[in-house]
C-alpha cells in the first residue's frame, strides 16, 4: 500500500510538474504562429494539391531546419556569456551583420505584412460579406494602429488562438477523415524527389517558399526577443526554453501536415489547384459545406491578423537592436528597452501601414504574394544560417553550451540545399 502510494504520489508530482511547464511555455507558440503566419498554410496546400506528397521530405527538413536555427538562437538568449542579443551575436561574427540583419527585417516585415494584410482583409469580407477587401484590409490596419503597444491587444490575440485552433482542428479532423495514403506520405518524405512542373506555380518555386515558409529566415530572429521579454536566463531556463520552442515546433507540424494532406487528398484529387484563399476553403466547404468554409476563414483571419500585429511588433526591436550597434550613442540616451527609442513606434507604423499598398485592387493575388515573398526571404536563410554555424561554435560566446555536430551538420546542409533550389529556380526564370 505504501509502495502504491508513493508511486501515485511520484505521478502527480510529474503530472503537476508537466502542467506547470507547459504554462510556461509561450515565446515558442507565439514565434512559431509569427513564423507560420499564412506562409505554412498557403504552401502546405499549394504543394499538396499541385504535387501530392513529392515534396513532403522538404517540409520535414524544413521543420528541422526551423528547431535547429530557433533552439541555437533562443539558447543563445538564454546561455550566451557576454549577455548579448541575438544579433549583438552576429556582430562579433562580423561588423556587417548589424546593417544586414536591420535592412532585411525592415524589408521583411514590409513584405511579409503585405501579403498577411491582403489575406485577412479577404477573409473578413468573405465572413461579412459586406464591403470591398482592400476596404477591409485598411480598417484592420487603422484598428491596428490603436492596439499594438497596448494590453488589450493580449486579449485580442488570445480570440486570435481560438480561432486559429477551430481552423487547425477542421483541418486534422478533415486529414483523418480523407484517410491519407500513408505509403505515398512515406515515399515523399524519404524519397527527396523534385516531380514535374504542374498547376500555376513552378516546384522550384514552391520548394523555395517552402523554405522561406517554414524554415523561418528573418521571422527566426523575433523567438529570442520573445525569450528576453519572459526574462529567461541563465543555465535553469536551458531545458524550459528548449522544450518550449519543440513545443511550439510539435504545434507547427500538426498544422503544416493536417493541410498538406488535405491538399493532397481532397484538393488535388477534385482538380483544385490553390491560387487564392478560396481555392483552400474548398477543402472545408466540400465536406461540411458553408459552415466549414466560415471556420476556414475565421481560422485564416486569425493567423492573419495576429501575425500582423506580432511582426509590427517584432521586427521593429531587431531594427532597434541593430541600430543601437550601429550607433550606440542612442542606447546610451535610450536605455536598453527598444521601446523607449522614438524610432520604434515609427518602424513599428511603416511596417503596420506600408503595406496596405499591397491590397490596393490590380496588385498581385494573396497567393501569388505568399509564395513571391515566403520565396525571397528563403534567400536570406545561408546569411542566417552560416552567421549562426560561426556563432554556435565560438567558445568565447558560448562556452560549453556550443553547438553540436548534429546542429553543424543541418547548418551546413541548410546552406547547401538553399542555396541549390535558389540557383534552380533563377536557372528557371531564364530558362523560361
């Protein structure tokens, strides 16, 4: 009886100990939902739907790809010895990284707002029915500009999770319920086979935005700040902070996986190949009629419009990072919080309102934009990575928490394989 009691006493103690751990986790869900964005939806069903699983190896090694950068750089905030940021790291990789690292995330955060502001305002019009897209898009960002910075937007983007959640469970459930050939999923993620081209986008493109889509590039840099605002440092915070990012990482592959297949298994075999928000709501509304295409949209709006808010917020604290380096007279006047620099709010507003120029009607479709841009920041992603290769494994930084061989051999693999679907899809353009 004693024994049995001490067991039952051990299991609750473990039970009490995994709730409370997963209470603590939020920087990771949070990054990785900011990562995803629509990117993940939108090439997880263009890819499916265009390609069947073919290219399912490269949504698993983009997924790793993604743990191995995020964890290096999250532990990094956590771990490192000078006490630096992220990209206080980078510059003692080289004095360049600074004004690299700035320029991409203003450009990044211009770029990938775009098509994130274009989408939920479509999605809106699509579940009201009233009103003209682009006037949507421009009502989210003027309400936009009165949330960012406040604590109502906290509530906001908890409403943002539920409905994200809706949509993630439709999509699971409908990916069960399609009954997915397991041994073509097999074959496509161990296969590392490039089909023919088909549909409206080319498979380099796709691969290529499928890079940029779930390996993360500049989106990568918002998970340490995230980690910094929990004030996690220190080695008690290594395993909280590295079961916290393969959290949120378990939450991403759900996600990415649930609508590949449905792309693949309800999409593709309907002859629907997705070149617009409505293309994807198909695979809802096939099945469980208007109602699954209201959750689709609900579902989209709100990774949408979370997503906007959190890189209106984000990127402008690795542009402040960067400028303090460049110039670090101006942390001396505007202390270490990058809020309190009056460049922020102004980054923070170009990066929220610039991009409406996107949803102006005549401009390219939402999809059309994700796969573009979701592509070009994958360019970015040999910077990042070989940066982070010297970085991880210089001593004077990282002492004994260095990366491992396991990490240098996927850093290593990261550039190569960017850079060959790079090379690839400019040798298209040309060819073409």
């Amino acid at each position: 009886m004693t024994v049995n009691s001490d067991n039952h006493a051990t299991a609750s103690t473990k039970k009490r100990r995994l709730l409370s751990s997963i209470r603590d986790f939020g920087p990771g869900i949070i990054a990785v939902l900011a990562m995803m964005g629509a990117g993940d939806l939108v090439t997880a069903s263009v890819s499916g739907s265009n390609y069947g699983y073919s290219l399912m190896w490269l949504l698993v090694a983009s997924l790793l790809i993604r743990f191995v950068i995020v964890n290096i750089m999250g532990r990094y905030q956590v771990l490192n010895l000078k006490g630096q940021s992220i990209v206080e790291g980078y510059n003692d990789v080289s004095r360049f990284y600074p004004w690299a690292i700035g320029i991409a995330a203003l450009i990044s955060g211009h770029l990938l707002n775009g098509y994130m502001i274009r989408g939920a305002g479509e999605a809106v019009a699509k579940i009201v029915t009233i009103g003209d897209p682009f006037l949507w898009s421009c009502i989210l960002v003027l309400a936009s500009v009165f949330v960012i910075g406040r604590n109502v937007y906290n509530t906001i983007e908890k409403g943002m999770k539920v409905l994200l959640a809706m949509m993630t469970v439709a999509f699971l459930g409908l990916a069960i319920y399609s009954v997915p050939d397991i041994g073509g999923l097999i074959r496509g993620t161990i296969g590392f086979g490039i089909p023919d081209n088909t549909g409206a986008f080319g498979v380099f493109a796709v691969a290529l935005s499928l890079i940029g889509a779930v390996a993360g590039s500049m989106a990568n840099f918002l998970y340490p700040y995230y980690v910094r605002d929990k004030g996690w440092k220190g080695a008690a915070f290594k395993k909280l902070q590295r079961n916290d990012i393969l959290f949120g990482i378990s939450a991403a592959i759900v996600i990415s996986l649930s609508i590949w297949v449905v792309g693949a298994e309800i999409l593709r075999p309907n002859g629907i190949q997705v070149s617009s928000l409505d293309d994807i709501s198909q695979a809802l509304t096939i099945h469980l009629g208007s109602v699954g295409g209201v959750i689709f949209y609900l579902g989209a709006f709100g990774i949408l419009y979370s997503s906007v808010v959190g890189f209106a917020n984000g990127f402008p604290k690795v542009i402040i990072d960067c400028l303090h380096i460049v110039r670090p007279q101006r942390r001396e006047q505007y202390g270490s919080k990058f809020e309190n620099d009056p460049l922020f709010k102004w980054f923070s507003l170009f990066i929220l309102i610039s991009p409406v120029l996107w949803s102006v009607p005549g401009m390219p479709g939402f999809v059309t934009m994700a796969v573009f841009v979701t592509g070009l920041q994958a360019i970015i992603v040999p910077l990042v990575a070989i940066g982070l290769l010297i970085l991880a494994n210089k001593s004077s930084n990282f002492g004994k928490h260095r990366a491992n061989l396991f990490e240098n051999i996927i850093l290593v693999a990261t550039t190569l394989l960017t850079i060959w679907v790079t090379v690839q899809v400019i040798v298209g353009w040309f060819a073409g």
